[in-house]
C-alpha cells in the first residue's frame, strides 16, 4: 500500500490560487479538499535543483536530517529565472521539514516553521501529529515530478507537482511492521502551492491543496 493508507479528513486545506497542471485546468481559486499524510526526504536526485536537506546550514536555513531507509528525490530543471528557481527549492525543504518532523515525532522542529507559514504551517502541525499519534511514519522513496511555477508579483508564486509514493510505505513504529501492499492509483497525488517570500528572502509555503488519483499524476 502506498505511504498514505487513509486521507486526514480532519485537514481542509483551500489554496488561494491554486495552480494546476497543463493536463488539469487553468489557474483559478480552489475549494477546500481533504488532504493526505505528505511526502517524505532525504536528498535529491536526477533533474533535481534542491539543495541536499542534508548539507550543512547555509544563511542562516536549519539543517534538515532524515533516516537513511526514507528518501525524496525531487525531478525538475531550473528555469533560469532566479525567482522561480529560488521557489522551487525552497518548495522541496517546505516538504522536507515536514518530512523531517513525522521522523522525529516533533512538530516543533525548526525547519517546519522556517519554510511554512500562516494556513501551511498551521495545517502541517496537524498532519505530522497525525502521524505521531498513530505512531506511525514511513521508509521508502518518494518521487515528485511534473514541476509548474509562477509568479505574481516580486514576492508571490504558485507551484504544483505530482508524487509517486508507489514506492514509500507506512511503518508502525512500535512493531516496526512496514506496510507494502501493491500501489494504486491513489499513490500518485496532484499538489497545488502558494508560496510568499518573507523579508528574509525564503519563499515560504502559506497554502496546499492536494487532490490524491488525479489523472495528471498517474504514470
């Protein structure tokens, strides 16, 4: 079973201007959707531009550790705008900090609340003590792709992705029993973003909508 057997009904998040893939519509206000338990981290790979959520602190960003049995691997090109690439990494730490908080049990992690803020930050406490209370968090890879950024304005943009959990799995921490049940369509999720760069010059995640099975994301 992919790494999010059942969705967090309790979390609505409503993105403000949700941006959807080419494949899924134009750009417009969303209504609130269900969202799922979220992706997880370590380093990325191929045509990722992250930087390693595992290097050392650089201006003044927390340092981002992971388990070595879970891993995210990130797959897009820069864009040669420097905005727009600077908001695609910091979109990948926003994940990772979540990520990093559900290994360690602690949603008070310095990352999460560096790279997310306002509905984003308030929404992902919740998720990750989900996680903690269920005692469960997740090994395997997760893979994001089908990158798509815009901007609106100098401190403003929108960014969507898909993630293929087929290969990352729930693992009760107790037991330590993983759950590798076959993937379905439902391990590939469509993620819509907004970001806004803070006074520090981070872009910061403020909102997500997540729409898990949609046809844009399945392979």
């Amino acid at each position: 079973m992919n790494r999010r057997p059942t969705p967090l009904t309790a979390l609505a998040l409503t993105a403000v201007a949700a941006l959807t893939l080419s494949a899924c519509g134009s750009d417009d206000d969303s209504t609130a959707k269900d969202s799922d338990k979220i992706a997880g981290a370590d380093t990325g790979s191929g045509k990722s531009a992250s930087p390693s959520p595992s290097a050392p602190d650089s201006g003044g960003r927390p340092k981002i550790t992971f388990p070595s049995d879970a891993k995210n691997v990130f797959e897009y090109q820069k864009t040669g705008n420097a905005a727009k690439d600077a908001a695609l990494a910091d979109s990948t730490l926003s994940v990772n900090s979540v990520d990093e908080a559900i290994f360690t049990g602690d949603t008070g992690t310095k990352a999460l609340g560096f790279y997310n803020t306002d509905k984003a930050l308030s929404a992902y406490i919740t998720y990750v003590q989900k996680y903690i209370d269920d005692g469960e968090t997740w090994v395997g890879e997760t893979r994001y792709f089908n990158y798509k950024v815009t901007l609106s304005g100098a401190k403003k943009a929108y960014v969507s992705y898909c993630s293929d959990e087929s290969k990352s799995y729930i693992k009760n921490k107790k037991t330590e029993k993983v759950d590798r049940s076959p993937a379905t369509a439902n391990s590939y999720v469509l993620y819509n973003t907004s970001l806004t760069k803070n006074s520090d010059g981070i872009w910061q995640t403020t909102d997500v909508v997540s729409n898990r099975g949609n046809e844009a994301c399945q392979p």
